[in-house]
C-alpha cells in the first residue's frame, strides 16, 4: 500500500495512524527529507506501520534515520510496549540478539600505528577467530555456558579475560537481569558454546581507527578521547545462540497467536503478552543469549590486548570507554503523555541514548550523558555521541544504531571485485583482512547511507550531541 508521510519539520515525519488498517498509534520517522526518498525504496517504512498495530504499544511505532528492511520490524526500529497489556516479539529484537558495539581507547597515536599497521591488522586477525562458523579460544564446559548465560561479562572477568572496569562500563552492568538458561535450547547452546569470543560474519567486524575531530570537548575528556588517538571499535553479537534462540521462539510464538486471538498485518511480527508462559521464556532466554553476546565481546577485547601488546610493547594501555547493545528489549520507566510508566522498549537497530543525570549511566560519564557508538562502512567513518534530553521525550532514549544499508547484501556484490575493493580501500589507507570475499563485498561502503547525514539527523532533532568524528585504519571482518 501507498505510504502517506507527513513532514513536522526538517527532521521529523509522520505516518498518522489508520484505524482500517489496524495502527494503534502513528509511526514518527526522523530523517532529512534526502533520506526519506532512500528509505522509500524497500518495505521499512510499510513494517514500522505494521509494528503499529501491536496489541499494547505506547507511543509512537519509531523509525530512526539508518531505518531498512528487516524480518518483521525494521531495522532501525523502536517500539515501546505497555508492560501489563503488551506484547513481546522475538522479530523486535531480530535473530542476533544483543549485537552490540563496544568502542576501547589505547595509548598509541596514529602515527605511531600507521608504520606497523600491517603487522597489527595481521596479528589482530590471528588472535581474534571471525568467520560463519568460528571456534573461539575460551574453552568452556555446559556447566560453565549456563554460568556465562546468567552473569554475562562479569563471568569472563572473573575467570581472567579482563577487569573489573570492563563489565562496569557495559550497559546494563554486562549482564541483564532475568536470564533463564532453562529456556535456552539445547540446540541453541551446542552452536554457542564453541563460539564465545568470536567475531562471526557478515556485518560484525573490529575496526582499527583514529579519532579524526573532537566535536565536544568536555565528553571527550569524559571518555578519554583525544584528536589522533588511535582506538578500536567492536561490533558483534550472541552468534549461533542468539539465532538459534529467536527461530525457536518465532516459531512457539506464531502457534500461541491464536490461543491469545492476536491478529496481525505480518506473521513476521509473531509475538505473545508479555506476561504469557511464552512471552516469559522468551524474555528469559533472550536476556541469556544477551548475556553471551556481553562476554563474548569482553573475550574479543582480551585477545584485542594482547595483539596489540603483542606488536607495541607490554606497556601498551587499551581502555574500554563503554560497550552498549543495539538489538534488545528491555523493561524500562518512560514519561509518556505525561506520566511514568513501565514499558519493554523493543530496539531493533536503535542504540539506547540516555542523557546526563540518568541513573543507568554509568557515574564516570553521567554528567556528559550515556556514550554512543555508530558505525558507518569500514570505507568512511564512525560516531561518537553522547545521549541527549531529547530522547527521553522523543523516543524512549533511543537513536540510530548505524548508517543504514542501501543496497541488498546481493546488490552489494553484483558487479563487483573483491581485489579490486580491498585495493581501493587500501589506496584510501585501510586495510582490510577477511575470512572470505564476500565479507568484503557485502559491505563496499555503497552498500550504506551516509552516516554524517545520519548522524546530522540525531544530533539536530536533539535526541543525541556528536563527540567525535572516527577514521578506519584496519579492518577486520568475517
């Protein structure tokens, strides 16, 4: 069906809701309008209408700037649902359930990296297993996976891979509340089990960068930022588990509809009251497979030290600014139309954005607001924000989780060489190491948005500040 957007102003457009076609509420979509002519061109825009429909939701169905196709909710998608009377589903979290970004600063300086970034990017590669399958080097019993399922980050810090510091300095503490292995398949375990530590494929990777502008000096000094300062971004999630654990639930949730006469535009959008015995396991066994994503990227950060160590020296400092998940749900208290309630705030795609003075960030940062990490291709550049007010009143403290694809994952690779890719991008001064050439052409940098004009979006409608501009130097990929 045709979709009517409204402009409210240069950043802000809207779907009104359409009671014929089911929508509870209208969907918000901030973008520029040159952004709202790309994002026109798939399904994204028809999905966040269909979320709409969401027995429960409260508020707006939201669409940030980087908003593209996904299985049932867009990516790019926030869906706040009434904690009594609404729903939860699996699509609203997508099938690599907490991926995540997690950003380290280091002691070095660009140019001390660029004369050995070879033998760094060679090293990194050996130490940090990437690829579909991927067998990791954290060798863990069943016994112990169900102990890293429930605490997260904190299990790999206290068994040797890492700091106190690092799990302070997640989100959510690297570890949510609720985890329930018992809802965890067998299945979902076996795949996960070899994989802790592993950086996978497709779009995850670990990027060698610099810290090309400073945009805002006070939460730059917060985060320990400074012009030149060579840091390393991390973006992967939960692996096979979290895959395994979102098609069993998609496919208990699509059979329980009908007992809970839940009707949608989408089967997609397979979902269950929050407070159902499937709804329950679900919310159990996503926040397990959350948990395996936390201290996976903690084991991906210990063996990051110890190849950069490896190549420059044991007195080498890699510091974590913060780590925060972008594919969640999570029970939150929100202000909307002027009262405190309990939601689960569904991010599909979307970082969570929580300003200065908020309790969940952490006391280091809390008078500059949480950190925020968006990749754009490994060909541009990446952001560093910090949550903004606006986003507690404008999208349940939520932003943009990247740039955006443009192109298919097929698109992306027709026509295209991968040498002759990896050659531009070296011509450019990235290197870039992958375990297969796909990994490279799924992700040219025209397969994106461009992440400035995504990032201007945020920043002008006030629902996050740019702190720093970050440059590739190596990357890493699957």
């Amino acid at each position: 069906m045709p979709v009517e957007i409204e402009a409210l102003d240069e950043f802000r457009h809207r779907i009104p809701r359409d009671p014929q076609y089911g929508m509870r509420t209208d969907v918000l979509v901030f973008a520029s309008r040159p952004l709202i002519e790309q994002i026109r061109k798939d399904l994204s825009l028809q999905q966040a209408m269909n979320v709409a429909t969401l027995p429960g939701i409260v508020g707006s169905s939201l669409a940030m700037p980087d908003i593209h196709q996904g299985y049932g909710f867009p990516i790019g998608g926030v869906a706040a649902m009434d904690w009594e009377t609404g729903v939860v589903s699996p699509g609203g979290v997508g099938f690599d359930i907490n991926c995540g970004v997690r950003l380290a600063r280091t002691s070095l300086s660009e140019s001390e990296v660029r004369p050995r970034l070879k033998p760094l990017i060679d090293q990194i590669f050996r130490d940090v297993p990437c690829g579909t399958g991927g067998t990791g080097f954290v060798k863990i019993t069943p016994k112990e996976l169900d102990q890293v399922l429930v605490e997260g980050a904190r299990w790999m810090v206290g068994n040797g891979y890492g700091s106190e510091r690092d799990a302070e300095l997640a989100e959510a503490g690297g570890a949510l509340p609720g985890a329930d292995p018992r809802q965890v398949s067998e299945r979902a375990k076996e795949r996960g089990r070899p994989q802790i530590g592993t950086l996978g494929s497709g779009n995850h990777f670990l990027e060698v960068q610099f810290v090309e502008e400073i945009h805002d000096d006070r939460a730059a000094r917060a985060m320990g930022l400074i012009a030149g300062q060579v840091v390393v971004l991390i973006h992967s999630g939960s692996r096979g588990l979290g895959h395994q654990v979102c098609t069993d639930y998609l496919a208990q949730m699509n059979s329980a509809m009908k007992r809970y006469n839940i009707s949608l535009p989408d089967r997609q959008l397979a979902c269950a009251p929050i407070h159902s015995p499937e709804g329950q396991a679900y919310l159990g066994a996503m926040a397990a497979a959350a948990n395996f994503a936390w201290a996976s990227r903690q084991g991906i950060l210990h063996f990051l030290r110890g190849a950069l160590r490896r190549v420059f020296g044991d007195q080498t400092r890699v510091e974590l600014i913060y780590d925060v998940c972008h594919n969640i749900a999570k029970r939150e208290t929100h202000e909307v139309e002027g009262r405190r309630r309990d939601v689960l705030v569904h991010r599909k795609g979307a970082t969570r954005a929580f300003p200065a003075g908020h309790r969940e960030v952490p006391e280091v940062y809390r008078e500059v607001g949480q950190p925020v990490f968006v990749p754009g291709s490994m060909g541009t550049a990446s952001w560093v924000l910090a949550g903004a007010q606006g986003a507690m009143s404008e999208s349940f403290g939520s932003v943009c989780h990247g740039a955006g694809r443009l192109l298919s994952r097929t698109a992306a690779k027709k026509g295209r060489d991968a040498r002759q890719v990896q050659k531009k991008l070296e011509e450019a001064g990235i290197l870039v190491r992958s375990e297969t050439r796909d990994g490279i052409l799924e992700e040219v940098p025209e397969a994106y948005k461009n992440v400035d004009e995504v990032i201007e979006v945020v920043h002008r409608a006030g629902l996050a500040r740019k702190v720093a501009r970050l440059r590739p130097m190596g990357v890493i990929k699957g």
